[in-house]
C-alpha cells in the first residue's frame, strides 16, 4: 500500500477534527486530555472609576485534577494557588500571605472555577456554578459562563472563555461595569 | 394479711393523688440558693437564665475529613431550618447579604474609625493608594465592589474586628478542631431559658435528628456538650442511676429480710411506714412551699431510708408468744427517743438556708416522725394475733464485740489522728464536682470549649442595672476606656464589651457630627485624589454615603437584631433583661488572678459596675452555706445530746449512746480523707443521715439489758442481747445493701451518699457494739 493510499484510509477519522465544529463535550475531552500545562498570561483590567487600565502579566499553572496557581510578576508580584477547596494568597512584596476557603470568597471562586473547570474539562463542574453557552467555529471555540447565584453575579456577570482545540486562548470577566481581559499562551 | 394490702393500696393511692396535686418539679433553678449579694444574685440568676446557659456545643467525628465537612454543613442547615435555635454556627460562617447591606449602611456610626482627621486629604491619600494597589491584584472584584463607596475602609475594618477572631481552621465550610483525630465543631444557641428541662430536651433532640438525616456513615458520633446538655444529662444519669441502683437494692433488701423473717408478708410490713414517711414527707413540704423539687424528693427518700430500720427492730425484738402490739409499746420509749434525736439531726439541712437541703431536711424530718409513729401504733393492728412473724435466730459471733470500749477508743484516737495530721478531707470547692453531671462530660465539655477558642466565661465585669439600653451601652463605653489602665497593668488582656458591637446612640451621634459636609468632602477627595487615575465621579458612592449617614437614626439593638443575626448572636449574650432593667456583661480575657482584678475593677470607682468572678464568687457562696450549715450541725448535735439526756435520764447514759453516734462520724470522715474525696454539702447530708442511724443502733444496743418489765435472769438477760444485737444487725444490713449500691453510682453526689453512709453505718454498728454493756455471762455460740 502506497503512502498516499494510506493517508487517504486515514482522511475519514481526520476530517471531523480538521473541518467541522467541535461539541462542547468534545472540547471538554479534549482539554480533560491535558493533565499539566504551564502558560503565560496578560491582563488588562478595565475598572469604570479609573482613567486608565490596570495591565498585568505572569504564569499559569495547571495540574489535574484541581490545582491552579496564577503568579503575576509585574508590575506586582502576586501568588494566587487553588488546591481542592483552600486558596492562598501571597504577596512576597508586601509580606502578605493568607489561606482561606475558597467557599468564603464567592467573588474569587467564581472566577477561579470558571478557569479550573475548563481546565479540568469538567463540564459537570462548570455547570453546578454556571449556565454554559457554547459556539464553535473552525478556528476555535467560545464559551460563555454566567454565574447561577445572583450574589455572584452581583460582581460578575459574565465570563468569556475562548480556545482552540485544546489550548486555552483567553478569559474575559465582565462585572461592575468592567471588564477584565486575559490572554493566553503556552509557555515555552 | 388483706388488711396490710388494702392499707398498702390506699397509701399508694394517696400518694398518686398527692402527686397528682402537686407534681414534683424538675427546674433546677429552684434547687439552687438566691444570692446573697448583688454580685452572686445576679450571677445566679444568670447560670439559672441566662443566654450562656443555652448554648450547645457539638463536635462530629469518626469519619473521614470530607465526609465530616458534609456532615457538618448539613447538619447546621438542618438546625437552621428547625427553628429551634437562634444562631448556628459552623465553618460557613458569614455576613448574609441583607445582613451586610444594614451594616454596610450604618458602617460610619458603628466604625472607631470615624474621627473629623479621618476625612481630610491627609488621610485619604494614603487609602486611595492602598486602593489603587489593591485594584491590581487578583483581589480586584472585592475591592471594586466596596473601595469606591468605602474608601476609608470602615466596613472591612468592622468586618474583620467581628469575624476574624475565630481560632478555629474554617476549611470545606466547617470547622476542623486542631489535633490529629479528625473532628467538626458546631455551636447552636437555643432559644429559652437554659435550665428550662423541657426546652433542653427538645433542642438536644432537634440537633440529634439534624445529625441523623445528614445521614451519617457507620462509625460517625455526634458529641454534645453545654448547660442544656448538662441538664438534660443530669437528670436522665440520676434517673438512670437511682433506678437501676434502687431494682438492685430492694431485691437485695427484699431477699436478705425474707430470708430472715421466713415470710413474704415482712416486705409488706416494712414498705407501710416508709409509704407513710414518703406520703408525710411529700406533704409536709407541699404545704410549706407548694411544691416538692424533684432532687428534694429524690434525696428525701434515700434518707428515710432509716425508716426501714423501724419495722425491722420491731419485728427483731418481739419475743417469742409477745403479741406485737405488747413489743411495739415496750420497744417505744427507745424508738421514740431514736425518731426524734434523729429529726432534730437534720436540723442541719433546714438551717443551712440551700432551698433543696431544706426541702429534703423538712421532707426527712416530717417523715421519720410519722414512720415511728406508724409503726407504734399501725403495724401492730395490721398483724394478726396468730400470725407467726419472727425473725430467724442468728448465731452471733459477733456477740464477743459487745462490751469492748478500749479497742474502740483506741480505733477513734487513730481516726482523730489521721483527722489532725491531714487537717481533715479537703472541703469541696468546685460547683462542677457537686454538680450531678458525669466528669467525662464535663471534660468533654472542657475539651470542646478549648477547641472552639470559646473558654468558659470566669472573669466578667456586670454593668447595670440601667433604665436604657442607651444607658448600658455608654457605661459599658465608660468602662472600656477605664479598663485600658487595668490592661495596662497586665491584670487583663481584653473586655468583650456589648459596646463593641453596637456603640451607644450617644457615641454614634458624636460621629455623626464628627462626619465633614458634603462639599468638604469633595474638596478633600480632589486633593487626596490629585496625580492618581481616579475619575472624578469615582467616588460618587462614598460622599453620597457620608451625606446619608449624617442624617441617620442612631442604630438600636431591635434593629440590630432583626436585621443583622450574626452580629446580634454575637452581641445578645452580652446583654440581659430582667423586667425592666437591663444589664450588660463584658467577659474579661487573659485573667490571671482574678483576686487582683477584682481590686483593681474596684478601685475603677464606676457606678453600677461590679466585677465578677464565678469561680471566686461560687466559692464565696459554697463557703458561706458550708459555714452556716456546720454551725447547724454542732446546733443539732447539742440537741440531740439534750435529747439522749432528757430521754435516758442520766448523762452518763447519754454518753454511751452518744459515742458511737459521734466516733462513726469522725471515723468516716477519717476514711473519707484516706480515700481523697472532697467533702461537699451532700457529704454532710449523709453525715447527717449516718448520725441518724447510728442513734438507733446505739440507743438500741444499750437499752436491750435495762429494758423495763423486762426479767433479770442471766440467760434471759443474755438471749436478749443476742436478739438485739441479730435486730440492729439486721438493720446494719438493710442499710449497707442500700447505700452500698449508692456508693457504685457514677454520679457524684450518690456516689458521696452512699459511700459515706456505707463507711459510717459499718462503723457506727461495731461502735455501738463495743461501747454497748456486755452481759454478766457469755456463752459463745449458744443459739435456740
């Protein structure tokens, strides 16, 4: 059998991934396939009281099945970890380091579940804080996550996460008449 | 034969409808003394009512982390949903979102922090800064949510001064106990007074059933602990106790007398007078105070224990073919003598002014005289002529104890040896030991408020009685500032005033007008705010809240509590109403002597402020009624004495049967030393009840040779000593099988009773015996 021929046996089982939109469960295996990852973020926070946006950048960590570190290193060096229901929260600069349960921060765990289940790819998960909207285009994918408690959503009102295949490309947070504006990439 | 049962049918009859009349009462509170002064009276009243006594604190363990988090959450939102308890607390704890908008409202009347320098550019600088920092960090959504309306950070401030003081790791929404084995802690408040049995007993049973339908995995224990708990466990553990302890007494009792008397209808007998006592005892408090205390009546009872001695020495000294009622008058004058030294013994608890003693003494004393007289002049028409009731002749080797009074005293000297070396048992200082509550949970409950950082309050400073809430709230003020030189001087490290969660109307008027206009403000902000990204608008919330604040009803505690319930369960303990007055509570942390403080907080020289130590003034108090009642028992035993004077006839006499009485209480408090327990007011009580035993066995004992009428025969003489020393023997018995079972209970004041009677009873026999005269002749082992 020639290469050719061989490839062409293997078109049918490439084609669904190449060319037509994925379901929102297919992207949810997908990204539950990645059990650690390591990226570099930008953030650009947009806070209707302020003149100017408050810009950030640093690293995210990822290991399934639930812990999640962001460490922003300018212009702040600031550590916020997630492992199972505990958050720390750690500013070397300022000396600042406290644990809490991530139950008493409803803000904060809106946010960090809408990050951590999509990481996970733990559809259940997202939908136990969130109504999931889901569209797909060949280039990617968009997921929007409006949190169920109306206390949450008393300070977020909406999260945007956007994606391709299996890589994370960016979260938006609407909230407060703000909107906070993350972007994703592997780290090399 | 029917004629005993019928009577045994009406007596209980009788005593169903006096029950019924009058039902014992089972509030504790009335077994408890009234205070002396106003530092124990309102104390007392507190343990009694007040809103610590309803607290419950419950620990879960015996499962794994997460399982135990589950079961705590679900547990709480069991109990909230039962409407039982005003205020649960678990690891969820937090400000609910009306609860933070009234509080948010009211954040610059209710914050320290609002001075008039508070406001200007100076100070705000500093704080927009913070802010604008604060706004870059992941913490950006709460910031934004509160720092724009509250830039000077009051609502936070207050926040964490309320809520952040728990020591207790909140982790999954429960809090987790330090130490190795897993364990969730959960604090309720009910609602009722907390001595109030029944209430108790529903809470507990709600919180139970919340534990049960969060359907625990095998293995889970639920552990309560608090005031309720205690009494509701009280009184099931006594109940318990003297249940299973009294079936096993009786049987004991019932075999040993129908083995003695070969006859069933001996049991009949012996329950006619104390039926009697019991009914007469019951009455005579019933007409003195409208009620009988259920503990009053409980103690009542196992001290006409006594009574069963009546019927059995009757039954003991008839003499073969002597009708009953001939042996009921010629044992009379003893027994009479016998009833009524004894009665006068508990002139002690009447006078020792605890409302329980004198409810238990009156009920005592009214029921020993009415049971010698039923056995005078009831039992003997009751028996029939023919019928052979005799008890079972004893070969006596005991008999050779009789007329021995060296060893004896030799015995007493060494008991009054180890008195005076030792300085006798240890008088019984603390409440808790007293308290019929097992000591494995009173260690649990120990354990448990240690865990939840919530220590038992010690050191309290009273404020009140005030007119207004007002009122109370500003001296509690007056005291806090006050305080700071008591802390200064290391006497105290805080003072949880009721102040600290609602400042006084007085004090938040004067933030009020400590609050800068509305266009000083904005003046003060542009300055504050010049060079940093802030828009001009961004502030809008803040200075609109200020305007609104300054127009604000100072806010009161019927508000507090109906719009804020976290922060009001923190604050309602710190307050009591009694009528109209109001009092405030301010428990004292970081006391290390607490005799000192109680100098210092005088020394304060504030009206209507009184410093309170519980253990200090319980102590004070225990102290005072130890003293009064052992005046009344050197009261009562010089009664009795005149009585054994005036009853014999001569001193010398009176002597004899004085000396067992006296060397079977100085031997039992010798042994009671020997074996470490700490005499308490119920020891006494039983001292009292020994007293009262031992006069039958000696009064007995040395009437048996001259009873008159009687022959002068040696061997008559010599069979009669035998009879009366097999009669109080049988008595001893009797006595030793009830209050031997006592001494087993795990309760402490039953456990006291008994093995004090137990000890005293053993001594006060072979005392009497040994100081009883011995008959002319003797002859070992002789039996008929």
């Amino acid at each position: 059998m020639s290469a050719t021929r061989r490839a062409l046996l293997l078109v049918p089982f490439a084609f669904p991934a190449l060319a037509a939109e994925p379901t929102l469960e297919q992207v949810m295996q997908g990204l539950a396939g990645v059990r650690a990852r390591r990226s570099r973020f930008t953030e650009d926070k947009v806070i209707p009281e302020l003149e100017t946006g408050q810009p950030n950048e640093g690293t995210l960590l990822w290991q399934a099945p639930d812990r999640l570190e962001k460490h922003t290193t300018w212009p702040i060096d600031e550590r916020v970890a997630v492992a199972g229901g505990r958050l720390t929260y750690e500013r070397r600069d300022r000396g600042v380091k406290r644990e809490f349960a991530l139950a008493e921060q409803p803000e904060m765990q809106a946010l960090v579940e809408a990050v951590r289940g999509t990481l996970a790819g733990d559809l259940a998960a997202l939908r136990q804080h969130y109504e999931v909207g889901f569209s797909a285009t060949p280039e990617g994918w968009r997921m929007v996550l409006v949190p169920r408690s109306l206390r949450v959503r008393g300070a977020v009102q909406r999260i945007t996460v956007t994606g391709q295949g299996t890589e994370l490309r960016g979260v938006n947070v609407e909230g407060g008449g703000g909107v906070d504006r993350m972007r994703i990439a592997p780290a090399e | 034969m029917t004629r005993l049962l019928l009577l045994l049918a009406v007596l209980a009859g009788l005593g169903g409808v006096l029950g019924w009349l009058a039902p014992p009462r089972a509030d504790l509170a009335e077994f408890l003394p009234p205070g002396r002064t106003p530092a124990s009276a309102f104390l007392l009243r507190e343990l009694q009512s007040g809103a610590a006594t309803t607290l419950l604190l419950a620990a879960i363990e015996g499962a794994p982390r997460a399982e135990l988090a589950r079961l705590s959450r679900e547990t709480a939102a069991g109990l909230r949903a039962s409407g039982r308890f005003g205020f649960v607390g678990d690891g969820s704890l937090r400000l609910e979102e009306s609860e933070q908008a009234l509080l948010f409202r009211y954040r610059y009347l209710l914050s320290p922090e609002t001075r008039p320098e508070a406001f200007t550019a100076a100070a705000l600088r500093p704080k927009l800064e913070a802010l604008l920092d604060g706004l870059r960090s992941a913490a950006s959504p709460l910031l934004a949510r509160y720092g724009f309306a509250d830039p000077t950070g009051a609502f936070l401030g207050l926040a964490a001064a309320w809520l952040g003081e728990s020591h207790v790791a909140a982790e999954d929404g429960a809090w987790f106990a330090p130490g190795e084995v897993p364990r969730v802690l959960l604090v309720a408040r009910g609602q009722g007074a907390g001595l109030d049995a029944e209430a108790q007993r529903l809470a507990i049973a709600a919180f139970r059933a919340a534990f049960a339908a969060a359907r625990p995995p095998p293995g889970a224990r639920l552990l309560l602990s608090g005031p309720g708990v205690f009494a509701a466990e009280a009184a099931a553990t006594i109940e318990r106790d003297v249940r299973r302890l009294t079936l096993l007494a009786t049987l004991l009792l019932a075999g040993f007398l129908v083995w003695r008397f070969r006859s069933l209808a001996v049991l009949a007998l012996v329950a006619v007078p104390l039926l009697a006592a019991t009914l007469a005892g019951y009455a005579a408090v019933v007409a003195l105070y409208g009620s009988v205390h259920a503990i009053a009546l409980g103690f009542g009872v196992t001290m006409l224990g006594v009574v069963v001695d009546y019927p059995i020495l009757l039954l003991t000294l008839r003499r073969r073919d002597e009708p009953l009622g001939a042996a009921a008058t010629r044992i009379w004058p003893t027994l009479r003598l016998s009833a009524v030294a004894a009665a006068a013994g508990l002139l002690a608890m009447v006078g020792s002014g605890l409302p329980g003693l004198v409810q238990t003494g009156i009920f005592a004393g009214a029921g020993l005289l009415v049971a010698a007289a039923t056995t005078r002049w009831l039992l003997p028409r009751l028996v029939p002529e023919e019928a052979r009731l005799l008890a079972r002749p004893m070969h006596l080797s005991l008999a050779t104890l009789r007329g021995r009074p060296l060893p004896a005293l030799a015995v007493l000297a060494a008991a009054a040896a180890v008195l005076l070396a030792t300085g006798g048992p240890d008088r019984q200082r603390d409440l808790a030991a007293l308290s019929p509550v097992p000591a494995a949970q009173q260690a649990l409950d120990a354990e448990l408020r240690g865990q939840l950082g919530a220590p038992d309050v010690r050191s309290l400073f009273v404020i009140g009685p005030m007119a207004t809430e007002g009122e109370m709230l500003q001296r509690a003020e007056a005291l806090g500032a006050a305080a700071q030189a008591l802390v200064a001087r290391g006497l105290l490290t805080g003072l949880d005033l009721p102040s600290r969660y609602l400042p006084s109307p007085a004090l938040q008027a004067s933030r009020q007008a400590a609050l800068p206009e509305e266009a000083t403000l904005a003046a003060a902000l542009r300055e504050a705010a010049a060079g940093l990204p802030f828009r001009p608008t961004a502030f809008d919330r803040f200075i609109a809240a200020v305007a609104e604040s300054r127009g604000l009803q100072p806010l009161d505690l019927a508000t507090l509590a109906a719009g804020a319930p976290t922060i009001a369960a923190r604050l309602s303990p710190l307050v009591s109403r009694h009528g109209a007055e109001i009092w405030g509570i301010a428990p004292a942390t970081g006391v290390a002597d607490p005799a000192a403080l109680e100098a210092g907080a005088a020394g304060l020289g504030l009206p209507s402020v009184l410093f309170l130590d519980v253990k200090l003034e319980l102590e004070r108090l225990l102290a005072a009624y130890g003293r009064a009642t052992l005046g009344w028992a050197l009261a009562g035993a010089g009664v009795v004495l005149g009585l054994l004077v005036l009853g014999l006839g001569r001193f010398g006499r009176a002597l004899v049967v004085a000396a067992p009485i006296g060397g079977a209480v100085l031997i039992t408090l010798a042994v009671l030393t020997l074996l470490g327990e700490a005499l308490s007011l119920f020891h006494l009580a039983a001292l009292l009840l020994l007293a009262g035993l031992a006069i039958d066995y000696a009064l007995f004992l040395a009437a048996g040779r001259a009873t008159p009428g009687e022959a002068r025969e040696d061997a008559t003489e010599d069979a009669t000593q035998d009879t009366t020393l097999g009669a109080v023997l049988t008595c001893a018995v009797s006595t030793l099988l009830t209050f031997g079972m006592l001494s087993l209970s795990e309760t402490p004041v039953l456990h006291g009773i008994g093995l004090t009677v137990t000890i005293g009873v053993a001594a006060a026999f072979l005392l009497a015996c040994a100081f009883s005269p011995r008959g002319p002749q003797r002859r070992p082992g002789r039996g008929s």
